[in-house]
C-alpha cells in the first residue's frame, strides 16, 4: 500500500517469496471462469506447506495456544462421528467422513495460510505487500456484486465441471463450489431477486468476504501517497455499497454497523476525535442517500417482510443447543440433520422431495456449527482464540493492525450468522496473519519484543 516495496505483480514470478497466494489472487477471475476459484484456496495451502515445513523458528499470532487447542478438539471429536443424537437423521460414521474431511481441509488450508503469511520473507513480503493482495480481493468481490447486481442470471458451465464424474454433481454443494453463477435467485422479497455471489459460491459467503476485507480498503485509503490512489479505494467502498443493498444480506448490514461503531468508539478512546466524528458524519451520509434512493426502498422492503429464514435460523440454533446438551465436550464431530421438518418428523426428503425436511443443524454461523461439532469446550476454544487476538490489536496504533482488528470484530459477528467456507475462512486468517506481521515488523522497528507474539515454541 506504499510505494516502497513491489508490486504485487511481481508475485507471478516463481522465484518471488509471493507466489503461492500471487498466483491465486490476482487471476481470480480466470480461476472462477474456469470453476477452480473456490478449490484454489487449498490447492495454495500445498506450497505454502512445504514452505512451512523448512522453515525454523516459526512465529505465531497472538493467542495461537487457543488455537492448537481447538485443532485438537476438532480431532478427539471425529470419535464421536458414529453418535446419533435424539430426533436427528440415523447415519454410520463412514457417511459422515467426507463432509468432516472436507471441513478438515478447510481449517487446515486457513492455518496453513496464516502461518505462512506470517513467517514468509518480512524483507521481500512486508505486511503492506500482504494487505496490497487483500485489496486486490476486495476489488474482485465488489466487482463480482455488481455483475451480480446488473446480470443476475449470468452463469457458465465450467471446465472443471465438465470434468468432474456425474456422481459428484449430484451435491448441491459439489455444484456450487465450481459452477460459476453471477447471483443467487431468490425469492426473498417477493420479486425472484438475484443476489450477488461472485466468486464465491454463495451470497452469504460474498457477503462474508466483503465484510471481511472492507477495512483493508479503508486502511489502503489511510496509507495512499497520492490523492488519487486514496479517492479510488474510498470510491471502491462507496461502489459497494450497491451490491451489498441488493444482497439483501442482513447479516452484511448489521456487520458494517458494528465494524463503523468500533472504530468509532476506538478513535474516541486513543483521541482522534476528528476521525471519529468524521466517521460518524461519513456513515450517516451515507444513511441519508442510501434512503434517498431506490436502493432505500429495497432495504425497506427487506427488514418490513416476511423473513422465514428467521424462523430456520432461529430453530437452527436452538437445536444446535438441545442437541450439544448430549455431549457437551466433544461434540458429534460434525453436523447433524433434524429428523423431518421444522413442524413435524413425518416430513424428510426422498426421492421425489430432495428439498424436504432434514435441515441440518448448526450450519447457520461457524460458531453453531462448532457447537455441534466440537462441544460447548470446542466452540469457546475457536472464541478464545479470536478474543485473543482482538485484545491484543486493539491495543496498537498501527493502521494495518487496526484494519485487523475491526476484520476480528466483524469476523466475531459473522461466525454468529455465517457458516465459514474454504475462501472465507482463509481470507480471515491472511488477515490475522497481515496484522501479526504488522505488529513483528513495528517490534523490530523499536527493537524491542512484541509481548504476545511468540515463537512456535512458546507459549502463546
């Protein structure tokens, strides 16, 4: 984000320390195209793994010991794959395996990923380098919402769709990851809406990512050199806010709120009143058009009617505690699916009715779904870990490790509302990762320790 160190462009070159995420990044919209965006995350993992593992003296994040603990939860809990709680879905364990190791792979493509980021070449990759990469991420999703927003049907058949066996393609899931659609159609508001999702495979998780990545445009904004590159990121935060009306992502809205009061009441507590006051003048312009416009008459039409996914969430969740009341420690290992319908057993899928009944449980937020599957201990493992690491960039003046802590502030939010998908939950930790490096590189400026962040050796 500064002029001093490359550009990310060079990350293409193979023998730049960059690459992994470089080739991953910037070509995104080749990879979508071609039905591999969402799979790329954890093909990326795999050189940043070997990387890893010839390297010496690793650093961590903050709070890292929680995080361990809960890896090491989320292993004991596969023992109890073959558990059936009371009113859910009978399965053996061995069918259950695929959707844990797929879940798996994604914790550990996210670890992977952040470990990496941190210990990678601070000369060659300084922290501002990294952020550049989330910024280009940003663009990419704005740019995905408003092809949502303006061409809701378009979608491709993909290479790597055409490729994959028949079977495969008879999950929903599967189909998502790697069949490229601008939108979601949805009848939400009565109207057939298409709601933007690329390059993500669903809108919540184009809504997850957004959250996740606008305060590194503020902090690109913040560091610019010049006037112009400053008014373009701020000009790309106030495109956004159009796809993000039309999402009719509420879980997006309500994340915004809470990032803007955090940093408002931040700016308040370290003395830049200005700042604050600026952000508070700031959002409530924005208030004030959005209502002015049509996109106002959207919102409203959203929040005033009827939202029956309220009543799924909340049953989710509620059944997300029954169940877990079972086993408390160490949960089922995985989801469960509810025995026929929100009303009554009687109604389950079957042949004629693949979208009938059996809601799975627990996947309204990752924090539900942590519950179910990991226990009451596993789940405040995965929050301690993310409270730790917001106590600690909370407590810097750094703008890379601000943009980081309002990334944990709506990250904490989201795990409330979203289930974490591969992409989204390696951007979170990149992030996490951005802002612990941030915080090595302005330890080693004063010469002194970062007191939180140790070596791999050490106790986090």
């Amino acid at each position: 984000m500064t002029e001093r160190t490359p550009g990310i462009v060079s990350g293409l070159l193979p023998n730049d320390p960059l690459a992994p995420l470089a080739w991953l990044i910037i070509p995104l919209p080749l990879w979508w195209v071609l039905g591999l965006a969402n799979l790329g995350w954890f093909a990326a993992a795999v050189p940043m793994s070997v990387a890893l593992l010839s390297w010496r003296g690793l650093r961590v994040p903050p709070g890292f010991g929680w995080w361990l603990a809960f890896l090491l939860w989320l292993v004991l809990s596969v023992a109890m794959l073959g558990v059936t709680p009371a009113g859910t879905v009978t399965e053996g364990a061995g069918a259950r395996l695929v959707p844990v190791a797929f879940r798996f792979a994604e914790y550990g493509s996210a670890t992977v990923m952040m470990l990496w980021a941190v210990n990678v070449d601070p000369v060659r990759v300084p922290a501002t380098r990294l952020a550049r990469l989330l910024g280009l991420m940003l663009v990419w999703t704005v740019a995905g919402g408003i092809l949502g927003a303006v061409a809701p049907t378009f979608q491709v058949t993909s290479l790597t769709e055409r490729l994959l066996p028949h079977g495969l393609l008879a999950n929903a899931y599967v189909v998502a990851l790697v069949h490229p659609a601008a939108a979601q159609i949805q009848d939400v508001i009565g109207t057939g809406n298409g709601r933007p999702s690329a390059p993500f495979p669903y809108t919540n998780s184009w809504g997850n990512a957004l959250g996740l990545l606008l305060p590194w445009a503020v902090a690109a904004a913040v560091l610019a050199t010049t006037r112009a590159t400053r008014w373009w990121w701020l000009a790309l935060v106030a495109v956004s806010v159009v796809p993000t009306v039309l999402s009719l992502n509420r879980g997006l809205w309500i994340g915004l709120l809470v990032a803007v009061a955090f940093l408002v009441v931040r700016f308040f507590v370290t003395g830049h009143e200005l700042l604050g006051i600026g952000a508070v003048a700031a959002a409530a312009t924005v208030l004030v058009l959005l209502a002015a416009s049509p996109l106002g008459n959207v919102a409203e039409q959203r929040q005033t009617g009827d939202a029956p996914s309220d009543d799924v969430r909340s049953y989710s969740i509620r059944r997300a505690f029954e169940v877990t009341e079972e086993s408390p420690v160490l949960g089922f290992g995985g989801t469960r699916a509810q025995a026929g319908s929100l009303d009554t057993i009687a109604v389950g899928k079957s042949p004629s009715c693949s979208n009938c009944g059996n809601l799975p449980i627990g996947t309204n937020g990752q924090l539900w779904f942590a519950v179910v599957g990991q226990g009451f201990v596993g789940a405040g493992l995965y929050l301690m870990f993310h409270l730790a690491l917001l106590r600690r960039f909370v407590s810097s003046r750094s703008v890379l490790v601000v943009a980081g802590a309002a990334t944990m502030v709506m990250g904490l939010w989201f795990a409330l509302v979203y289930d974490r998908t591969g992409p989204t939950g390696c951007l979170e930790f990149l992030a996490i990762a951005v802002a612990t490096k941030a915080l090595l590189e302005a330890g080693r400026a004063e010469a002194a320790p970062v007191p939180d962040v140790v070596t791999a050796g050490g106790a986090a």
